[in-house]
C-alpha cells in the first residue's frame, strides 16, 4: 500500500509539533471541525496536509499565492 501524501497522521502531526499522539488527535479534531465548517468533507483520523501546513507554517500553494 503506498502512502498517500494528500492527509496527514496524529502520529505524523505528532511527530512535527513534538506533542504527544492525544495532543495531536485533539489539533487534528479541532482543524477538521473548521474544515467541515467551510463545508469539506473530512475523515476521522485523517487531516489535509495542506490545510495543516497553511495553519501552522503559513504555507500556500503557488495557485492561492497568484
């Protein structure tokens, strides 16, 4: 099975911010509650690595950025 680059992990979000895999299961539940907010579909345990990227690194994609 190959890894899908798309979502992110609590053991990856975990493993970035230097938090324990609880603290990373509440940062997921939170960021995915104001995806669903907006209106997105989201998956339980499972989290947009870009919308995490943007929340905590302020990272944007060349298309937002234009």
């Amino acid at each position: 099975m190959t890894a899908n680059k798309n979502v992110i992990t609590a053991d990856e979000i975990a493993e970035c911010l230097g938090v324990s895999k609880s603290s990373a299961y509440k940062i997921m539940h939170t960021l995915n509650k104001e995806l669903k907010a907006k209106g997105f579909y989201t998956v339980a345990g499972k989290l947009s690595r870009r919308y995490f990227e943007e929340k905590f690194y302020g990272v944007q994609s060349a298309e937002e950025g234009e």
